[in-house]
C-alpha cells in the first residue's frame, strides 16, 4: 500500500491561468511515475496524483499506460485512479477510493458501504442503503447495474488494480445509459499483485479491518485472491456496519493470441442505520439521535437495516488478439445479490434479484479514407430472470397499514440493451474526430398479481427503443496536453421498481417516461512545467428526469417522478503544483518535494420554468466543493501531509426553503512508504477541529422553511485511523 498521492482533481483559479497562459492542458494523467517519463499519448483527466516508485508498478506500469492512452481517446473528461495512489489510507468504502474527483460529490455516513455518489448530479435524491441510480457500475468491463439499479455490497476498494471515470456523457462507449456517466473497477489479477499481502487497519468507533491477498503466474496460468473483511460500531447509535468479502480470478493463456479469465466475488454486508436526523441534532451533538417526538422515536427503536447473507458474482472474459489492428473480447456475468429487512415494528421485506450480463467488445485500428481510424462496436445487454419483493407481517402494533399484508411484486423479464459503434478519426496531425451512435432497448416488467391492495394495481410490462450518440473532437498540442470539445445526448431509464413506491401507508403506480439528456462540454487536460491538471465545462438540457421526494417528512420511502425540463452545468478543475523539489527520484528512490493538489468542482442544477417551483435549485448537492492536500515526501519513504474539505450550503428541499449548512473540515496524515520496501504504514486525522456537519442529506419534498427529522446524515467527529501492510 505505497503512498498514493492521489492528484487532487480541481486546480485553482490562479492554477487555470497558469496552465492557459502557460499552454498546458488542465488535467493531467495521475501522477507520473518518477521520473516522470513523457507519456506517447495525452494523459486521461483524473486528475493528478504524486506517488512514490514502488516495485508493484513495474507490473502495472504497462496496463496502466495503456488504459490511460485509452482514456486519452475520450472527447471528454474522464480519470485513471490506480492503487499505489490510494492505498496508504483509510480504505474501506468508496468513498475513500474516489475522492479527490473532479465533479464527483462522495459523502459516507461512517462505513456505510453505500455512500452518497453523484456525478454531475446524478442521484442526487438517493439516501444511504439505496440501490445507487445514475452511474453504469461495471468490473473489468462487465457490469454490476442492472434494470434495478445497482447493488453495492460487493464494492471493495482494496482489490482494485485501477479505477476509471467516464464523467456524465463521456460513458457512453462503456454502455452507459446513465446520467452520471460510468465506473469500471479493475480487478488486481496475478500479473500485477503481490505474491503476498496482509493490510491490518485499526481506527476510531471501532473500527477494525484487515485484508489478505495473492496473486501469482504459474506458466500459462495466473491466479489472484483477496479474503476482506471489516466491523465498525461507527459514530452515532445504531449504526454498525460488518462485510467479509472474497475476490478471485483464473486467468490462462489458451494461446499467445487468446486469453480468458473466471471471475467470482462474494459479499455478506450488514449495515444498520439510523435514517438520519434533524438539522438541530446535528449542531447540537450528531453522535445521538434523540428521540424528541413519535417519528423519531421510531426512528431511535428500529433503526433501518440492511442484511446482505449471500451475495455473489460470477462472470468469465475471453480476449481474441484477431492480428496486429484488431481484438475481441467476449464476457458473461451472473449477479445474485438478496437482502433482508429492515426490522421487527415496520415488519420484514425480502428482496430477490438475479442479473444476466453479456458484453462483446471489437476494437480495430485501420485507415479510413487513407486516415488513421479506430473503430469500436460494444454490445451489452442485461437480462433479470428472476426479481422480487416480499413483504411479511410486522410483529408490533405500531406497523403501518401495507406492512401488515404478506404481499408479493415481481420486476422478473425486465432487461436492457445497448450497441454502440464508435469512431475515432485522425483528420489531421493532433486533431481528431470523435462520432458514436448507440441503439438501446429497455423492458420493464412490474407483476402485483399477489399484491392484496384495496383497488386495482395495474400491471406493467412496457419496452422502449431509444439512441444515444456524440460528436466531438480532441486537438493534441503536445504528448502531454490536448483540448476537447463533445455534443452528446444520453438516456436512463427508470429501474425496475420506481414506477411502485410505498410512502407513510399508501401504495402509488406511476407511469414513468425514459430520462433524455442533450449535454455540451469543452475542456483541457495536460501537464506543464510544474503544473499536471485538467479543466471541464459542460451543460445539459434534461428531458423527464427522474426524481424522487419524500412527500411528507415520516414517509419510508420515496416517490418517483418525471420532472419538467432541468439543466445540469457545472466546472470541474484539478490541478496538482509542485511547489518545490530537489532531486527527481528513480527506481530505488523517491522524489524529495512538496506538491499542492486541489480538486474544485462547481454545481449549477435548476429547474427550468417548472409551474410549481420555476427556477428552483435542485436540492441533495452542495453548489461548491472544494479539496486541497499539502504533501511533503522524503526520499527515505516519509511523508507528511495535510488536508481540507470545504462543501457549501445546499437546499434539501425542491421547494428550496430549508438548506444544510455549509462545514469545512481539517485533516492530516503521516507514513512511512520506502519505494523498494516491503511494508509501510500510515497514520490518517480527520476533522481535526471535530466540526459538526451533515456530510450528506435525503431530500424532502416543502419544508416551509422549518427543520425535519429524518433528514440529515451525520458526518463523523474527530476520528484517527492507522494501518500497516506486508508485501512480497
């Protein structure tokens, strides 16, 4: 776990001019390994990083080339973030692995596996313990989204090799059918892992994790295991999260030209959460949930929580190296991921869900009209043979009228599908244009034949054709900074289960239209002189979104809706300045120097003449988001390092009458990384000044400018966190 120094993702104002005056991109690749070698193509947009030289890159140095090259490709802005640049932390949830991103908002209540994560406000209505909307999750290309949305128990950012970023419109040739755009997470495998290693981490509100791994070639063989596990008791009552993991991957080497690979992950999660609390408990003491009145009290007995017994993913890629221009890869995926709760008052419902994947990949490069071309066809398509929810009688007196019924709904036959044909075109020396045309298809199957409402529920099985595409361009002024500039339009449907939502003891059927979503975006990326940073700017016009509210504040559960027309538009900056530095670093030795990384990401998301709210601003993300780390690195292996969070005031409801409080947060953190070592350690400081703030909110329909319970999800106090790992 070397020394990561993750490049913040948002340059400074002054950090712009500099890289405009000064002709480099914004942007750049994440930090270049030292010494820092020019890249042969232009760095993907993840923002920098600083990492120290350890001997696991000398495996990875070659993919992770390659995968930034492929990024680099993108008209667009998108991030590369590798391990060695985030492992020498505390790393348990997602929202350790992404932060510092731009345009990324990522807020966990304490180990909670499902943290907040919105990207270019996607999602920005879901709570903690939600199935996560607005963003095509996959693994090693395969996804993990299905009709339902995404499952997050199987998330586990210490068994990734590299994590790549498709930022809103720019997923669109992963099969993204999302407005937030994609996450691939890459799997270590045994031509990049350590033979062996053991990581302990130990930490405030009882905290404890370890994970241990191999990873190895044996001839035509490789092979690679992860065993994880973690428990937390977390900082406010009733709150305790628990996950053992298990990852593993078969390669072998059928030929030199074919390679295939079985993957299996496997979860049991079990999260337990209060459902947030009023503004006033939060300034108060958010380590205590108060039971000041009935709701609350509820809230305080039976607290929400989520049991995930077997969760797993199987899945299989096959790779055909067809000649020198072209290759295929071919990939299936069975996900099973069941949960059970929430409690004994609101009585017990059981969730069942099974998704079928296939991914086929072709990607050639050729001449086109006598011009350099690079051509993509991706196929993706998802199928749920088996889907449903059931609910059973609660066991209390104070459970709410449809919890007191044994019902069934059945999703089952819900599919999507996408098939994208893109091109990449050289019609000059450094400028390319970029087209892409994507059919999709969609099936939503909503079966209450079981559900014993008073009334008639309509059953649903409806399908949709659509298409999503992009035209754009990219302008390569060196082999290390290029521009950009992309008009694409997007569409996401609902998932499978928004169109039925139960709230405070009613049962609603909405019939929801498909989201759309026209976005323009222009931007820079690049690295020069002590500057590596990237610049986003972008605008989109959104058809029927898909939102979601709490009617009224003692609601379980939200209620879906298509919005009239929205936009979405913002500005994404990173930069990482090397403010001093004496000697460059080398293989055996790490650069002595002092790096400023700043990530600063600008939100503008409002209704467009809507007839009840007009211009409002859409609530559940904070207008300005501000990181920056202060990093000294030895050549010896030390580091020292320190860190701000700043997150502005934000509406929590779309009446725009109540807001969370703007907070910022002090951190500090201390290692010992050597570069050709075989452990190192870390010692991590947050909130420092032990501020009290909401990191995150659910968002609520009118508060009529009044406080509500149930609302705002406590960020954690002063908490100190340590670890150490072995590696061979």
């Amino acid at each position: 776990m070397q020394y990561a120094k993750r490049a913040p993702k948002h340059l400074s104002f002054l950090g712009i001019a500099a890289l405009v005056c000064g002709g480099g991109a914004a942007e750049a690749q994440q930090a270049a390994e030292p010494p820092p070698p020019p890249p042969e193509a232009p760095a993907p947009e993840s923002g920098t990083e600083v990492k120290t030289v350890v001997v696991k890159e000398s495996k990875t140095q070659a993919t992770n080339e390659a995968t930034a090259e492929d990024l680099s490709l993108v008209p667009g802005a998108t991030s590369l973030i590798t391990a060695d640049q985030v492992d020498n932390q505390h790393l348990t949830t997602m929202g350790d692995l992404l932060d510092f991103q731009p345009g990324v908002f990522v807020q966990s209540a304490g180990n909670s596996g499902a943290p907040k994560i919105s990207i270019r406000g996607s999602g920005i209505n879901d709570g903690h313990l939600y199935f996560r909307t607005g963003i095509q999750y996959l693994f090693d290309g395969l996804p993990i989204t299905g009709p339902s949305g995404t499952p997050f128990e199987l998330w586990n950012p210490q068994d990734l090799a590299s994590t790549e970023v498709f930022r809103g419109a720019d997923g669109l040739q992963s099969g993204a059918e999302e407005l937030g755009g994609a996450i691939n997470f890459t799997t270590h495998t045994g031509r990049d892992a350590y033979e062996f290693e053991g990581r302990f981490d130990a930490g405030s509100y009882g905290f404890f994790g370890g994970e241990l791994s191999s990873g190895q070639v044996i001839g035509p063989w490789d092979y690679y295991v992860s065993v994880s596990s973690f428990g937390a008791d977390n900082f406010t009552p009733n709150s305790a999260s628990k996950a053992f993991r298990v990852t593993a991957n078969l390669g072998y080497e059928i030929t030199p030209s074919i390679t295939t690979r079985i993957y299996f992950r496997y979860a049991y999660a079990y999260e337990q959460e209060l459902w947030g609390i009023s503004k006033a408990q939060v300034a108060a003491d958010p380590s205590v949930a108060h039971p000041l009145d009935p709701a609350e009290l509820l809230n305080a007995v039976d607290s929400s929580r989520r049991d995930n017994p077997s969760t797993f993913w199987l899945a299989d890629k096959t790779t055909f190296k067809l000649d020198d221009g072209s290759d295929l890869w071919v990939g299936f995926d069975y996900n099973h991921y069941p949960i059970r709760g929430p409690g004994a008052i609101f009585g017990s419902t059981d969730w069942e869900f099974d998704d079928v994947s296939a991914v086929v990949n072709y990607k050639r490069s050729d001449t086109l009209f006598g011009l350099d071309s690079i051509t993509t066809v991706n196929l993706l398509g998802t199928y749920t043979p088996n889907s449903q929810v059931k609910a059973y009688p609660a066991n209390g007196t104070l459970a709410l009228a449809w919890t007191n019924l044994a019902a069934r709904t059945s999703f089952t036959g819900s599919a999507d599908a996408n098939l994208t044909l893109s091109n990449e075109l050289q019609v000059a020396p450094d400028l390319w244009l970029t087209n892409a045309i994507a059919g999709i298809y969609t099936r939503r199957v909503n079966d209450f034949s079981k559900y014993p409402i008073p009334g008639e529920l309509p059953q649903q099985d409806k399908g949709s054709a659509d298409y999503q595409g992009r035209v754009g361009a990219r302008y390569d002024f060196s082999p290390t900074s290029q521009v950009f500039a992309a008009i694409s339009r997007s569409v996401q449907p609902e998932r499978a289960f928004d169109p039925v939502q139960f709230g405070g003891g009613y049962v609603t059927v909405g019939q929801l239209k498909n989201q759309t979503a026209t976005s323009y975006e222009i931007g820079a990326r690049g690295s020069w002189s002590i500057f590596d940073g990237s610049i986003s700017l972008y605008h989109t016009d959104v058809e029927n979104e898909l939102l979601a509210v709490k009617v009224h504040p003692t609601d379980i559960q939200a209620t879906y809706f298509n919005a009239s027309p929205t936009t979405h538009q913002g500005v994404e900056i990173g930069l990482d300045t090397t403010l001093w530095q004496d000697s460059p670093g080398s293989a055996t030795e790490a650069p002595h120097r002092v790096v400023l990384r700043q990530n600063f990401t600008y939100n503008d998301f409002y209704y467009d003449h809507d007839p009840t709210f007009g211009h409002n601003t859409l609530p559940g993300v904070p207008p300005l988001y501000y990181q920056a780390e202060l990093i000294y690195q030895h050549p010896s292996g030390f580091y020292a390092g320190v860190n701000t969070e700043y997150s502005s005031e934000y509406y929590v409801d779309y009446a725009n009458s109540y807001s969370n409080s703007e907070y910022a947060l002090l951190g500090a953190k201390f290692g010992y990384a050597p570069p050709d070592g075989h452990w190192d350690g870390y010692l991590q400081f947050k909130n420092l000044t032990d501020v009290h703030y909401a990191s995150s909110v659910l968002t609520q329909y009118n508060n009529h400018g009044q406080d509500s319970i149930l609302t705002f999800y406590p960020g954690d106090g002063f908490s100190v966190f340590g670890g150490i790992s072995f590696h061979y």
